[in-house]
C-alpha cells in the first residue's frame, strides 16, 4: 500500500502537475487533498498540453483514478467547464473521478467576498475564486458540502444561514436576494453534474490502500503559503504541507510511504507577501520569459528569485520530506552564475532558519553562495550524467545543502523530458544521499 504525497515545496507553481503526471503511470490512484481552483497545473502529454485547476492531475492517465478529497473547495461551475473541456478532447472522466460528499462548495457569494476584499489592490493578491471565503464559511460552521448542495432544500436554508451572517458585507455588491438567486439560477444542472461524481471517499480509498494499491496524493500551492506555516497572512486557506493529505484525504498518518517535494532550480512567487531572494530587474525579467513564469489560472507575471535554502529546509521539516524532485533546471541555462541563498542577515545577526515574525521575513536579507552557470540544451538531455558538469553540480550542491535527495530531475515540460535518479526508492524507504 505505498502512498506517496507529492508537495510544493515553496510558493505554488513549482510544476507539480507534471511530476504527478509523470508518476500517476506507476500509481492507481490519484487524490487532491486541499486548495480549489486556485491552483493551475499544466500538464503536457501526447503533445498536446492541459490546464488543470481542480481535477487532480492523474485524470490524464487512462487507468488511474481520481478523488477530490474533503479538504478540496469545489466550484461546481469551474468542475464542469473542466470536466466537458477534457471529454471534448477525448479524456474519459466517468467512472474515474470521485467527488467527496464532505467537500465544501464554492458558491457566487464566495466570489463576491473574495472580489471585493481584493479590490482597488488592497488585499493580499488572491486569485478571486473565492478559496477564502469558502474555508472561512466552513470554519464558522455555516458552509455548505457537496451532500448538502445535492439537497435543494437544505442547500435553500444553509445559504439564507451564511448569507444573514455575511449580509453586511455582501449589501456593497448587490441585494441579498439576487446573491440567493445566483446560486439557484442554472441550478439543477449543476446538481446533476455533482451528483455524477459524488461519492463516500473515505471507505473507498481505504480499500485500495488495503488492496496494496499505489496512491498518490497531491498537494495544490506550496509550502509557504500554508495557513499555519507559510507567510502567513499572504498565504492560501488551506494546508498543502504533507500533513494536510491525511485531512484532506481522510487517511492516518501511518499509511503514507513517502513524501516528495517538488521545487523548482530557483524560486517564484505569485501575488504579494515576503520573499526574500527575489530578484530585482532584467534577470528576473530574462528567467520570467524563459521559463514562461506566467499564472496558468490569472495569467499574472510571476515574481522570480533565487534557490532559498533556509525556506526549502522549513518546506522539507514542515512534511518530512523523503525526497526532492528539481523541476525546470533548463531554464537556468545560459542565465550566468547562479545564487543561492544559505542564510539571512537580520539586525546584525546571521539566521539559519525561514524566521515567523512579519517584520523579520519582510526585513531578512539573504546571504548568497555562486556557483558556475551552465549553457546547452538542457531539454534533450536524459540523465544525470550527460548534464553540464555545472548543472550537475548544482543539483549535487541543492541536495547536500538540504540533506534531501533529488530522485527527479525535470528538464523541459514533456514527459521525456524527465531524468529519474532512483524510480524504485521514490515511493517509499528513506533515501540517502
Ligand atoms: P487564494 O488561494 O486565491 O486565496 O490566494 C492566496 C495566495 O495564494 C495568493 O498570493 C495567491 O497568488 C496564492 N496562490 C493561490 N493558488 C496558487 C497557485 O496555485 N500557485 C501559486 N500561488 C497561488
């Protein structure tokens, strides 16, 4: 029963979707266990590339199946537009996709909410799908779950609920009878597609684990901007460190195997909030453009900064990381000497470790060791010994800085384009360095 949970080790966009594509072909089951539709994985496979936001990304291999776990806000608007985007291309979804009945649902207030905090620039740069709001609404216990949105009537009465509790707020966007009706305008189509997917998870992948099956549960966002040990308040509602796919998934602790953090060979970061290796300028500019550092759900330029040390060793304490896999290396080609970040200066004093306090995030200056740059077409190649000594180096250097081995080296976006150091070791012993 290996379980794998694959984790963002650092801001979100670290290229999840591709690894856990990449390993969903030796996987039966693949689970998401927090975010929403915030998240933006791209995946490409067969030439042909997907933008994945709420299904988790082993919908793209044929035998794999699928659950959206409980810790999963859903929007049933966004489920949908995913679901006929994939079957108009020829995914097959039915049968292999499962809803938890205990999801919380995003609903048109959410979004208001969302929308509005976030308007004239004033908020913390969310991706207004309403992920907030939703979590917030479930945590004072006036949310609604999939179970409840299947039922119109209680759906009716749990949204007249929330809404009175939100009617201050919700009275700057509109009356708080058209908010209502929003949510039951195009409704009962909405409930048919729900209630195609919707299903008692738990039990479900319970018996798979027990049936020896290999699951992969994977995480949206990234490390730092978890709700309890990110840079909190610029971070997500939710908990992608690799504690959070035991709630978000419904399983112990004890099932898991193994646990990979995905980051890339330097670091970005959407929306505001600390982040202390950022670069200033034209190279940032050059590495945006080369590596096409983009949001695939807001299409916003994404921020560029160096490896970061200090925040990758909180990222791999924070889950128990048994293993790194390097994305976007390629990208680095050609750039010049490449920085990493070893430790903080912050009043006169040298820090080892990502510091908690607002002030001191926002105030740490990074100290930096260089290392050679590398060049080529970094795309073509297959393993680690044909890369650039350079490029080598540096992976060497990431895994010794971090005391976490890199398993996986990812080079470009196709699936060819991966170099896999020790496929056996990643889904479950302890690897050493
Ligand atoms: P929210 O998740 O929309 O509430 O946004 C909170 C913060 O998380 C913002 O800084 C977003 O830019 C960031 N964020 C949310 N989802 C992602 C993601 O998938 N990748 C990168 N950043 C994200």
């Amino acid at each position: 029963m290996p379980a794998l949970v694959v984790v963002g080790a650092q801001w979100g966009d670290e290229g999840k979707g591709k690894i856990v594509h990449f390993l969903g072909e030796g996987a039966d089951w693949v689970v998401r266990y927090q975010g929403g539709d915030n998240a933006g994985h791209t995946v490409v496979f067969d030439g042909q590339s997907y933008a994945l936001h709420l299904l988790p990304s082993g919908i793209l291999q044929p035998g794999v199946k699928n659950i959206i776990g409980s810790g999963v806000v859903v929007n049933p608007s966004a489920l949908a537009e995913e679901v006929a985007a994939l079957e108009s291309r020829g995914v097959r979804v039915r049968g292999r996709l499962f809803l938890s009945l205990a999801a919380h649902v995003i609903l048109p207030y959410h979004i208001h909410l969302d929308v509005l905090r976030e308007a004239g620039g004033r908020g913390l740069g969310t991706t207004k799908k309403g992920i907030g709001p939703c979590y917030e609404d479930k945590v004072a216990r006036i949310g609604v779950r999939v179970a409840d949105y299947l039922d119109r009537a209680a759906l009716r009465s749990l949204v007249r609920q929330a809404l009175a509790v939100r009617a201050a707020e919700l009275a700057k966007v509109k009356p708080l009878q058209a908010i209502e009706a929003e949510v039951f305008d195009g409704y009962e189509e909405r409930r048919r597609l729900l209630a195609r997917f919707a299903a008692d998870t738990g039990p479900l992948l319970d018996r798979a684990l027990r049936a020896g099956k290999r699951v992969l549960l994977e995480s949206a966002q990234g490390s730092m901007l978890d709700l309890d040990h990110g840079t909190y308040p610029f971070v997500t509602s939710s908990n992608p460190v690799a504690g959070g796919a035991c709630v978000g998934a419904g399983v112990g602790p004890t099932v898991i195997t193994g646990v990979m953090g995905v980051t890339k060979a330097y670091t970005t970061r959407v929306g505001r909030g600390p982040f202390p290796t950022e670069i200033p300028g034209a190279l940032a500019g050059r590495i945006r453009e080369i590596g096409k550092e983009y949001g695939v759900t807001t299409g916003r330029a994404r921020r560029i900064g160096w490896l970061d040390v200090p925040q990758l060793r909180a990222a791999a304490r924070m889950s128990g990381l048994t293993c790194l896999a390097m994305t976007k290396l390629d990208t680095l080609s050609g750039v010049g000497p490449i920085k990493i970040c070893v430790g903080y200066r912050l009043d006169g004093r040298l820090l080892r470790d990502f510091p908690v306090s607002r002030r001191a995030q926002r105030e740490v200056r990074p100290v930096y060791r260089s290392f050679p740059g590398f060049s080529g077409d970094l795309g073509r190649v297959r393993s680690l010994s044909d890369l650039p000594r350079a490029a080598r180096e540096y992976v060497f250097s990431v895994e010794r800085l971090l005391g976490v081995p890199v398993a996986v080296v990812s080079v470009g976006q196709s699936r060819e384009q991966t170099i896999v150091r020790d496929a056996a070791g990643i889904w479950g012993r302890r690897h050493s360095i």
